[in-house]
C-alpha cells in the first residue's frame, strides 16, 4: 500500500516491486529493481528516506528515521530488522532482526550479523563485519563474504520479478 | 491473505486460524488446529514449509528458509520472532523477538528463551534451554515447564479457535 502524507508521495521506480502487505508512505524515493516484503513499513513522515538500486527490505521491517536516510544500491536487509539510522552504504548485509539506531551510518560493503544492535551514532567504516548487542567490530570482510551479499542480492531481484508478475 | 506463488498454493487444514492480517504465500502446509495471528508472514517461495497440529506462530513473526522447513505438534512460537531454520520439534515455546538462523534444529521439548539468537547450523538437543545472543545451552527443560508450556498452547488453541468463530 503506497500513502501520501502531508502532500509528500512515494515516488518509486517503475521496476521496483511493492509486495501488496507493505506500507510505504510520505518521502519515500525507492529505485530500480528494488524490492519491498510483506509487512514492511517504510515511514517517510519526518525526514526522507531514499533507497537505492536493487535493494530489497525483506518482511516486517521497520524504515523511520527522524533526520534524512540514504539506503544505497545492492543492500539486503533481512526479516524484521529496524532500520532508524542515517546511512548505509553500496553492498551491505544487514542480517536478520538487526538493530540500526539513529544517527548510525554504515559504510559500503559492511555485514551487520544478525541479532546486532548498532548503537546511536556508531560509524562502521566500509567493509567491517560488526556483531552483537551492543554491536562490535568483528573484523574485516572477505571478498567471498561480499560474493555472498551479491548472490543475494541477485536472488531477490529475479524473485522480486517473479513476485511482481504474479501481482502480489 | 493466503497466495499462491509459482502454482503452489498454501494447504491448510480447516481447522486452522490464519487472522486476516497475517500473509501465507507458496508451498506452506499447516495442520489442525493451528493459529497464525496478525502480521505474521510465512514465505514458502524457496523451499517447502510444513507447520504441525495445534503449532501457534504468533504477531509479527516472518516464517521463511532457504532449505525446507518442518515445525512440528503443539509449538508456540512468540511475537516477533524469525523462524529462518530448517527443524523444530514437538512440544517447543520459542520466546518472543528470538531469531533462528539457517539449518538450525531445535528438538522436542525444548525452550529458546525470549530475544536469543540461535546461530546458524546449531543443534539443540531434546529437553534442552537455549538462551543469550548467540545462544548456548544453559541446562535441561524440567517437567514442570513442558506442563507449563502444554497450559499455554492449550490457551492459544482456545484462543485461536475464539478469533475464527468471529471470523477475525
């Protein structure tokens, strides 16, 4: 379901695919290719959110934020995670029921393990691997590992395509 | 909402309470007597999802896996929980905001504790507790507890059965 809020309406790519139980509403921007699952919430009411290329939020999470947010290209984010930062970078992994608080940023090729709770204001610089609650730096990630968001990735935008020609 | 996906269409017994606001998509099988309450999304898209007699899965939870997927008879399952593993046994009470990850089995008779994370590829035996992020084994489930969680099950059963006949 795609809302308009206090005159703002999403504006989303022809490609992208909005599963028919997702609710996007306000300024929202969502690219090509991208992909949005069944009880996810994208909440554009304060500040703007926009997501990039290829990036797909799996089901029940929850996009908000109370200053600007920039999702890049080739994310995947996992079920039920809480997205609330301001930043995440080209190539990450967020894992399942991961934590983004506000003011985070994560750079580019980043994995947060699942379960992480990135704090308020934490930087993760580009392709750290940060795990646990509170969220530490675990080290650095492989090539391989980036393979793997890549599979992904590529996963979800031939599903999504599936998804979308099927209507749901 | 029930869906089917790729000519697999959800099999659900009867019996069963799927709550209008909850979303089962593709090659599901779910048994009698079974509840699936608001917001809960189950994914059959990758591989195959098979949910026992009497098995509650709670608001909010994503059911999803990329290998097949079996939860046996008489499991409740909390709110908020991410059920991405291949088994769960009999007679289990997974804990509300948990999250278990690919090709993790849980036995029967067992307790996940409320936000534990169980990683990838564990194991956790019959009769066992698992909690913390990421989960360890911390002891043996008592009698006493399996009669607890059997009350509990046997509540939501009623419960589930109540939101049916209201057509809820």
């Amino acid at each position: 379901m795609i809302r308009t809020f206090n005159g703002k309406t999403p504006k989303i790519a022809e490609s992208a695919f909005i599963s028919e139980v997702a609710y996007v509403v306000g300024d929202v921007e969502i690219g090509e290719n991208s992909s949005v699952w069944p009880g996810t919430v994208i909440r554009g009411d304060h500040a703007p959110i926009v997501i990039g290329q290829n990036t797909q939020i799996e089901d029940n999470c929850m996009v908000h934020t109370g200053t600007p947010m920039f999702i890049g290209d080739n994310v995947h984010i996992g079920h039920n995670v809480v997205v609330h930062c301001q930043k995440i970078g080209n190539t990450v992994l967020i894992g399942n029921h991961a934590t983004i608080s506000e003011y985070a940023e994560v750079g580019d090729f980043c994995v947060v393990a699942a379960g992480a709770l990135v704090t308020p204001g934490m930087k993760i610089p580009d392709r750290t691997f940060v795990v646990g609650v509170p969220a530490k730096v675990k080290g650095e990630v492989s090539e391989d590992r980036i393979e793997i968001t890549k599979q992904s990735v590529d996963i979800y935008v031939k599903m999504s395509k599936a998804y979308k020609e099927q209507g749901l | 909402m029930i869906k089917s996906f790729r000519g697999k269409t959800p099999r659900i017994h009867e019996t069963a309470f799927i709550s209008k606001q909850a979303y089962i998509v593709g090659d599901v099988e779910i048994g009698e007597g079974a509840g699936i309450w608001p917001g809960a999304v189950i994914r059959g898209d990758s591989a195959k999802i098979v949910i026992g007699k009497n098995t509650q899965i709670e608001d909010n939870c994503t059911v999803h896996s990329g290998v097949p997927m079996t939860i046996g008879e008489n499991v409740l399952i909390g709110h908020n929980v991410v059920v991405h593993c291949a088994r769960i046994g009999d007679n289990v009470l997974i804990g509300n905001n948990a999250t278990l990850l690919d090709n993790a089995e849980i036995g029967s008779y067992c307790i996940v504790g409320a936000n534990a994370l169980i990683n990838m590829d564990m194991k956790v035996p019959d009769r066992t507790f698992a909690y913390g992020v990421p989960a360890k084994i911390t002891g043996e489930v008592p009698q006493e507890r399996t009669d607890i969680i059997s009350l509990a099950l046997l509540f939501n059963t009623v419960l589930a059965k109540e939101y049916k006949e209201h057509g809820l």
